[in-house]
C-alpha cells in the first residue's frame, strides 16, 4: 500500500463547488482517475454553491428548450406559462450593460455560446431543474409569465445542486477528502505535478484550481476593492481566502480581470457574516433583501442614492449592494407601504428578518436610528408628489411607471408611498464573490504573462478572471462556474 504523499491520481481538483464539481465530472467522463480535495468538513463543503438560489442564466429560444430539464415536466402550471426566449443577443446586451463601455471579453463570448450546452451536460449528469416560479414571474390574465430572462433554478436550489453534483461525481468513480486544505503547489521542472496538504503531498499529472476568489479575505477585499470593504458581510462560505489564486500568481499566472469589482447584494444590516452558519443550508440566503424595486432605498443622510427601479431586480442586485457600501455608515433602508406587501419575498417575512413598523409615515421615520429623519421626510415627500399617476404599475413588465423632475428618478414600478402600515428595512453590502482572477485558455489551462501554459496547472469558477466587471446579470455566476469548469476538467484529462 502506497503512502499518502506518494498516492497519485489524474486529477486533483482543489474546491468542491459547482466550477470544482463540474471539472471532476468532465475529467471522469474522459476516463481520468480524479481526487477532489476541500477545506471544509463535509457540513460546509460545496463552496458558495450551497448558499445560492440555484438560479442559471443561459441561452434558449422556448419552452421546448426547458421542459426537457425539469424534474416535473408534468407540472400542471406549465401550459399556462410564457418562459419567452433568451436569445444569445440578449445575453451579449446584458453582459455589455454592466462593462462600463469594454467590448464582450472572450471568457463573455465563452460563456455565451456554450451556456445553453452547459445546462443540457449538467442534466445528463443528474442535475434536474424547476421553474422560478415565486421570484421570476407574475401571474398576469392567468397566464404565469416569466421576466429578465432568467427561468430555471436546479432543484432544492443550491443546496440541492451541491448535493446532486456530489452524488453524481462519487458514482462516477471519483474521490473526495474533506477536511483536506491545499497549503501549496508541487512543481518539477516548471511543472505542476501535484498539491501539498498537511496530510502530506498528492500527486497528479494535472491540478485543477476551482477553489473560489478572495470574498472571504478582508485585508484582500480592501487591497484588490477599496477601503471599507472589510466591513461587507460575508454571504457565503468563510473558506474563499483567495488561497488558490495567491498560489498561481506566485508561479507567474497572469492576473486577468477586473479586481475591483466584485458581486455585492443588499443585505439585512444584521447579518452574521458567512449567512449565519447555525442555520440549515436552504435558510442563509434569506438574510438578501432584493425587493427594493418595490419601494426605496434611502441612505443616513435622508437621500436616494440609487434608481431602484432601473431594471429587472436581477439585472440590479448585483451592483446595489456595492452602491449600499458606498453610503455612510455602509447602511441604507429599504422603505415599503401596504400596496406592496404581498409583493415582498420571502426573505422579507423570513423568522430572522430585522425591519421596523409603524402605521403612520412619520411613526416609520422616528424609528429608524442613524437616519436624518427630516431630510428623509422631504424625500420621500418629492418622490410622492413625483410619481407618474397616468402610467398602470405592473411588475411583470419594465412598466415606464416613473417619476418626473426628480435629480434622480425611479424609472419603473414607482408608487406613492403612502399606505400604511409601513416597513423599513436595514440593510448593508453583502459581498458573494470577486470579479479578478487569473487568465486561462481554450483548455482551461493557466496562462502566463507571455501567453504560454503554466504545464500541469487549470482553473474555473471564480478563479477565472474576464468574466464579469461592474456587476452581473443574475444567475450567470453558476452557468460560468459549469462552462469554464467543463473546460478545466476536460482539459485536465487531456494531459495525461
């Protein structure tokens, strides 16, 4: 029996998320013996992709697209649903929307045109999907329509991904080993050839990098993002250090990307970071607070400091939570009255949700410490008399209702906020996960500097740089992680 440090494998694949998942996959389809190693115990491994709503953004032209991926293609509400189409136009447009004027990347071309092809390989992996029923659509002239082209979540959400792609990587033959951090890099002769852990060193002839950015690392966050960064709550797990990518820039990978930016939601001023681990996976991404489409968001100086109703919540949530770190204190209120109520999330009505009630205006405004109380009254004064009355509110739609001579508007779903009872919701910047990585080719390979491989060494998921930059559009995070993590897997089990 060999010895531990002498064992060797293919593949070692560093992380257990869906980017690592999907790498171990790909590599075991190509006939490539496969060890994943994870930091975590086995109660918090699956990287971010436990924490997440399972949402995945792709390219489809219909109905006859998804309804092959369900777990219930028999659902009876099917018949009475409009999923419209998301064409890879649309995809380029969104992604074009948050690039502050760069043209598409090549990993946003990548990403594009093999999304649709993702999804139908993840469902030949076990991976079944359902429809976002209760936050992508409304139900309108009893028909349940569907809206910013995002559709499909995978079952049980990302809990359920983790679990599903988990089970699928063990039947297939591979191996995992929790509790089991990567502490270094084996290179012999400018080649990677395996991983030092504290239980000793494992050998491959290839190692997959899939072990997420540096969301986790506060003096990272300030040094890549800017100060005040290390006061963002965490939103998943405690374990993306940033290890991985400190460990192929030590060996002269090319940092790619942008740094600075990085997925930042609102969330519950509240919140413990890492989404309170003492809760059951399915519960931490309660702590979000997403609706401020609804309603709107006021900072400590009594002001709006965003058009909340800009665009589909999940074209917007990404940046928010960056543009709520921004304000004083890295605090902001979110502010609703009764016509919407029945609108909120249920994150909003969750058992840990803070928010205070009251069922005058004024009686809401006194409540809230830290806030200029009268600058806040004039506001939302300005904004009430502002709204475009003429225009019919409809959430199913980017609607036109907004308002007139405000300094900054609210462009759709504007309503007076004037019914009470009212609530207010404390929230902060939640930060999910970092936009900078590393540059990897068509093999998912690490490059250098010169453009040339690192021999040995691959990376996904978060650790690819070139994907996203001043936000993103929802659900494109999980359909990166399987793209480029296909990719890597793929590659690696062609070093062989």
């Amino acid at each position: 029996m060999q010895a531990q440090g002498e064992a060797r494998w293919d593949v070692v694949v560093i992380g257990s998320g869906n980017a690592a998942m999907s790498a171990g996959l790909a590599a075991l389809e190509r006939g490539a013996s496969v060890l994943m190693i994870e930091k975590a115990g086995k109660d918090l491994a699956g990287g971010n992709t436990a924490y997440t709503a399972g949402a995945m953004r792709f390219v489809y032209e219909g109905n006859d697209d998804l309804i092959p991926l369900l777990i219930d293609p028999e659902d009876p509400r099917l018949p009475r649903t409009d999923f419209g189409a998301y064409t890879a136009q649309k995809f380029e447009e969104d992604l074009l929307g948050f690039n502050d004027g760069r043209p598409l990347s090549r990993e946003q071309r990548i990403l594009i045109d093999e999304s649709g092809a993702a999804l139908r390989w993840l469902s030949t992996q076990g991976v079944k999907f359902e429809p976002i029923y209760s936050r992508q659509s409304f139900e309108k002239d009893g028909r349940f329509v569907f809206w910013g082209g995002l559709t499909l979540a995978t079952h049980d959400e990302g809990f359920g991904l983790a679990r599903a792609e988990l089970e699928a990587f063990t039947s297939a033959g591979g191996e995992i080993r929790y509790g089991c951090p990567a502490t270094g890099l084996i290179v012999e002769d400018g080649r990677v050839v395996g991983v030092e852990t504290p239980q000793g060193g494992l050998r491959a002839k290839a190692v997959v990098l899939a072990c997420g950015g540096f969301e986790s690392n506060a003096a990272l966050r300030t040094r890549f993002i800017g100060e005040g960064w290390d006061k963002a709550r965490v939103r998943g797990t405690p374990h993306n250090q940033g290890d991985g990518l400190q460990m192929a820039l030590a060996l002269g990978a090319k940092a790619h990307g942008f740094y600075g930016g990085c997925h930042a939601t609102p969330m519950d001023l509240h919140t413990p970071d890492y989404g309170n681990l003492d809760l059951p996976h399915g519960e931490r991404k309660h702590y979000r607070k997403i609706c401020y489409f609804l309603g709107v968001m006021l900072n400590a100086n009594g002001v709006r400091f965003v058009d909340e109703g800009k665009n589909f919540r999940n074209y917007t949530y990404a940046q928010f939570g960056r543009a709520i770190m921004e304000q004083p204190g890295h605090v902001a209120w979110q502010i609703f009255d009764a016509k919407v109520d029945h609108l909120l999330y249920s994150e909003y009505r969750f058992h840990d949700a803070h928010f205070v009630e009251a069922d005058t205006l004024d009686g809401l405004l006194d409540k809230l410490d830290g806030l200029d109380r009268a600058a806040a009254k004039r506001t939302i004064a300005a904004f009430n008399a502002a709204v475009d009355e003429s225009v019919p509110f409809d959430p199913t739609v980017k609607d036109g209702r907004g308002t007139k001579g405000l300094t900054l508007p609210k462009s759709n779903w504007a309503q007076a906020i004037e019914t009470g009872p009212f609530k207010a919701y404390p929230v902060t910047g939640g930060i999910t996960f970092t936009y900078g990585g590393v540059e990897v080719g068509d093999d998912g390979a690490v490059k250098r500097e010169d453009g040339s491989a690192i021999p040995g060494l691959y990376a996904c998921g978060e650790m690819v740089g070139g994907v996203f930059y001043n936000g993103y559009p929802g659900g494109s995070g999980l359909t990166s992680g399987v793209v480029f993590g296909r990719r890597a897997g793929y590659g690696a089990a062609a070093s062989r």
